[in-house]
C-alpha cells in the first residue's frame, strides 16, 4: 500500500530472500503534509510507532502529521555531521526559500563533490556515535514495539535506506535482494523532484551532478557496507560490537520481524 502524498513509502518486507515479513516495517519520505486519505492508510497499516531520522532542525522545520494515537520518535542519526549529504538535500530542495543561489548549489554539488559527499555520508552511517546510538535505540525500540512501524527520513532514501537494509541483512535477505529494493527509492525520488531538477537546469543549474543527491547509487550502499565489512567484520559484528546490541535482542527482533 502506498500514500498517495508521500513519496517513497512501501513495504520493507516480502524480499525473494530473507524472512521480513510483509506488514512489519514501512519506509517512507517525511510525513508532511499528510493528507486524510494518507491518515486513513497509516491506521489501516496499524501504524503505531515512527522514527524520524532527520536532524533536529529538519525537524523543527517540518515536523510529521500524524493520526492521533502514533507516538513518534526523533532519533538524529546525523546529529555529529548535521550538514551531512544525506541532510544537505533538504536545504538544496528548499533553495527558494533560504535565498540559496544557483551558483550556490553549484559550487556546492559540480566536478564530483556531490557524489564523494553522498559516499562519506554513507559511511558516517556506519561509523558516527550518534548514528550508532540512533540505530541502537531504533533497533530496540522495534523489538518490543506493538503494531506496525514507520521509518524515515527527509527523502527515505540514505538514513532510511541504510536502516532498511540493516533490518533485511539481520532477517537474512541476501546483498543482492537488498540493493535492488535501495534502489527503487529513485522510482519516488523521480515522482518527487523531476520538476525540481528541470527546473534547476533550466536555471543554469547543474542537475546532473545534483542528481547525485537527489538519487541513490549502488555505490553509496556499497560504501557503507563496505566500512562495516572493514571495522565489524559483517552485520553480525555490526551488530553487537558497533550498535551495542545484545543476543537476546536481536533474537528477539529477528523472532518479531521474521515470518
């Protein structure tokens, strides 16, 4: 089931591989604005529980719509790196209004800078403290969570993206199932910010090298998984050594997520 105002919600679950059950987990874009049919949609999904990754300002900015009775929890995985790649693309989108410039975004994003931002983001991810300790407190808040859950971000595509594919690695979804579902993101991304980079060129921007931003590469998600491979050895020491989790929670996460 989709949200009619939401880009990039879908269903977590139900990879060829792995065992996360449809239903469970569902990735999306901030919610906001969240129109009535897209609050009569969460609570038929049995939404109870969302997690907005974005930084604090992201927040305070435009903060979730929510049906009465869904509690949410902000957990700023970038609070170390707050104008980190995967946060800049908010500001990028709200040009307009912050008198951001063309040649502004430009300089910013031209000759390769956006892709290497988007790549060291990616591996903050794995490595910042305040990331480990938001996907900590997520990956324990979803263990003993009643319902369904929401996780996302501004986009849902790099904070939520790397979630996602941690939940579907620990639940046993093979590499290749999990990239192919990271990089459906840009079907909603293309829906959301087409025009945007029409625009922007139109402009005299540079929106290809925007398009770095805008929409994920296998490469990014490589990068991550590559640093965990580096520093824990895989998911499973990811897991335990890196987020600080232990063997009776994550059984207890796999046992709730799992068909």
């Amino acid at each position: 089931m989709s949200l009619p105002g939401i880009p990039n919600f879908r269903d977590a679950g139900g990879l060829a591989s792995g065992t996360l059950r449809p239903g469970v987990v569902f990735r999306s874009a901030q919610l906001v604005p969240l129109s009535d049919e897209d609050a009569r949609r969460l609570v038929a999904l049995d939404v109870r529980s969302v997690f907005d990754l974005r930084t604090l300002d992201e927040v305070d900015h435009l903060p979730d719509e929510l049906p009465p009775g869904v509690q949410v929890t902000v957990l700023d995985v970038l609070a170390d790196r707050p104008h980190s790649g995967a946060a800049a693309v908010a500001s990028l989108v709200t040009a307009k209004k912050d008198r951001t410039t063309v040649e502004d975004v430009n300089d910013a994003v031209s000759d390769g800078r956006a892709r290497d931002l988007m790549i060291e983001t990616y591996r903050h991810l794995v490595s910042l403290p305040s990331a480990h300790t938001a996907y900590r407190t997520l990956l324990e808040s979803l263990a003993t969570a009643n319902g369904s859950a929401v996780i996302h971000c501004t986009a849902g595509k790099d904070r939520t993206g790397w979630a996602i594919a941690v939940l579907q690695r620990l639940c046993g979804a093979s590499m290749d199932d999990v990239m192919a579902d990271y990089v459906l993101s840009n079907t909603g991304m293309e829906t959301a910010y087409r025009r945007m980079l029409d625009d922007f060129a139109s402009a005299g921007g540079d929106a290809e090298s925007l398009s770095h931003m805008i929409f994920v590469r296998p490469e990014y998600l490589e990068a991550a998984v590559t640093l965990m491979h580096n520093v824990y050895g895989g998911i499973d020491g990811y897991l335990t050594t890196g987020l600080g989790l232990d063997r009776a929670t994550i059984s207890t996460l796999r046992d709730r997520l799992s068909n």
